[in-house]
C-alpha cells in the first residue's frame, strides 16, 4: 500500500500542499479530481518521488519513504505516467517498450511485451512506428505500456484521457480495468468524473492543495449531487 499522511508540499516558499491524506492498494482504482491549479500533478509527483514533502510522511508497505528517490520509488513497484507522456519520439514503439524492461523490478507474475500488446492492439499494429509518428491516443497507450513493463505494483496517471478522441478513452477505460484485475493499484489525476465514475473505487477531490473531499464508491452514489455541485463550483471559481 501507498500513503500520504498529512502531507505538506512548497515550491519555494509557496506551499502547494496542505495536509493532504490518502492511500492505493495493489487493485484499487483511485481517482483524484479538481480544477486547474488544485495541487493533482504535485500530489502525484509526491508520490512518485519526485518531491520531498516539508512534513508528513508518504508511506510504502508500512515503512517511510519520505524523501527517496524516483529511482527507488520505480524498483519498488510505484510507476508515474506524466500528462507529457514523455516516450522517445525518435525510438520506435518496440524500442520505446524495450527500454522500460531494462529498468523492470525483478519478481514474479511481472507484465510482458507480448502482454501489453494484447492490451493495446492499436500498438502492435504500429511496432515499427516512430514514437514522434504516433497520435495523441497511440501516445498514451504506449506511455502506459512503457509503465507496465517496469512491473508497477501502483501506477500513477497524470490526465490520462485528456483531449483524447472518445474511441480511444473507451478503449484506456477497458485497459485500466485489466490492469486493475491484475492486482495493479492506480491513482490517475481527472478534472472531472465523468471517467473515473466507470471505473474507481475511491474518490478524492483536491482544491488548493486540501482534500475537500473523499469517499467510496457508495458515498459517491449517495452523495453524487453534492459532488457535482462541488465540482461545477471549483471550476467557476477557476474561471
């Protein structure tokens, strides 16, 4: 399992997060929502490693890991997936896949190339492809499947079905629920929750770097209004 408890983070002397609390476990989908600015890319980022949070405590397997390296965050299971995607445009789709087995965690029931492609056809299709070559869709799908093959135990998503066609959000909806039946924990960042309402178990809402809101799938259904409404007004507060 993967924690944050009562998590601050600065950029500077700005503080971006404030006491942010909650936790993935292996199988457990995660969607973490708000509007522009709401502290979902630092958070995911904390979690990954990338930031040391000022205090609290990010917590894998019971034990701190509070100011490791990204490094050590991938060796141990935890996959971060930018909104930029970051894959080699002048590599192809089986180099670019080729890659993330060489920094793979060792251990067993890890994914496989062969698997990845049943996952996502679309990639198979276009081995040979440049990754510069590919489209926004093709992108994402091999941005996650680059992920998989470093053997994640949790995979963090940073707006993975955004400005994507809705064949192609359809299709990232299906592959999350394999991942997902997998035993693959994911915390993917949405700015609303028409996507993760398919498919999460828990939900958390974030805005300037609070919680302001959480709960399970049932406390979603019984409190979907609410939600909404909280929703709609993060977003005029944006505007």
């Amino acid at each position: 399992m993967l924690a944050l408890e009562n998590i601050d983070v600065f950029y500077g002397a700005a503080q971006v997060l404030h006491g942010v609390s909650f936790s993935v476990a292996p199988g457990e989908v995660v969607a973490l929502a708000g509007r522009n600015g709401a502290g979902k890319t630092t958070t995911l980022k904390t979690m990954a490693g990338f930031l040391t949070p000022a205090s609290g405590r990010l917590i894998l397997n019971g034990g701190s890991v509070s100011g490791v390296t990204p490094e050590y965050m991938n060796r141990e299971g935890i996959a971060y997936v930018p909104e930029d995607r970051q894959i080699f445009p002048t590599l192809t789709v089986d180099e670019n896949l080729s890659i993330a087995t060489i920094v793979r965690r060792s251990g067993p029931n890890l994914w496989t190339k062969a698997q990845v492609l049943e996952l996502f056809p679309r990639l198979a299709e276009r081995r040979t492809a440049y990754g510069q070559a590919l489209s926004g869709g093709e992108q994402q799908m091999l941005a996650i499947g680059r992920a998989l093959l470093t053997g994640p135990k949790i995979l963090l998503l940073d707006e993975p079905t955004e400005g994507l066609a809705p064949i192609i959000v359809n299709a990232i909806i299906d592959a999350f629920r394999e991942i997902a039946a997998n035993g693959v924990g994911m915390v993917f960042v949405e700015q609303n929750f028409r996507v993760p309402e398919l498919l999460s178990d828990r939900y958390v809402i974030l805005d300037s770097g609070s919680v302001v809101w959480s709960g399970d799938r049932a406390e979603f259904a019984n409190s979907r209004d609410t939600v909404t409404r909280l929703l709609t007004d993060l977003g005029r507060t944006q505007a």
